[in-house]
C-alpha cells in the first residue's frame, strides 16, 4: 500500500469527509512514518520505505483487517 494512500483513508475515516486539508494529510502522514509504523516494523508485521507499506499476511491479521473494513467509525 502506497502510505500517501494509508494516510488519506486514514483522514478520512478520522474526519469523516473526502476532501480534508491537503496539510492535515501530511501531518497523518508523517506521524505514521515516525510514530506508528515502526512497532509493526519492529515486530516484522510490515516493512516500509518513505513511499510504500508491505504488510506479511497471517490468517490472525487477514481477520483483524477484514473486521476494521466492517466498522463503522463515528
């Protein structure tokens, strides 16, 4: 996944409209990058570079992802 595109949907899903700020996505975007993506990293659950998130698919998180898909956010 592209992380411009992780933190778009992460806005979002965060404000609840489709056209947020272009500077609050930077912001989401560079909090992922240096607060929120390195623990899985760490745990070896993704890797990641400065453009794209690779995750290692495991039937725990294909369930976890497919429960966050069906959740309505406020």
């Amino acid at each position: 996944m592209d992380l411009d595109e992780l933190a778009s949907q992460a806005v979002d899903r965060e404000t609840g409209t489709l056209t947020p700020p272009r500077d609050h996505e930077r912001t989401v975007s560079t909090a992922l990058h240096r607060r929120h993506l390195p623990r899985p990293a760490e745990a070896g659950v993704i890797t990641y570079d400065a453009d794209d998130i690779y995750y290692r698919s495991s039937p725990r998180l294909e369930s976890h992802l497919a429960d966050e898909r069906n959740t309505d956010l406020p």
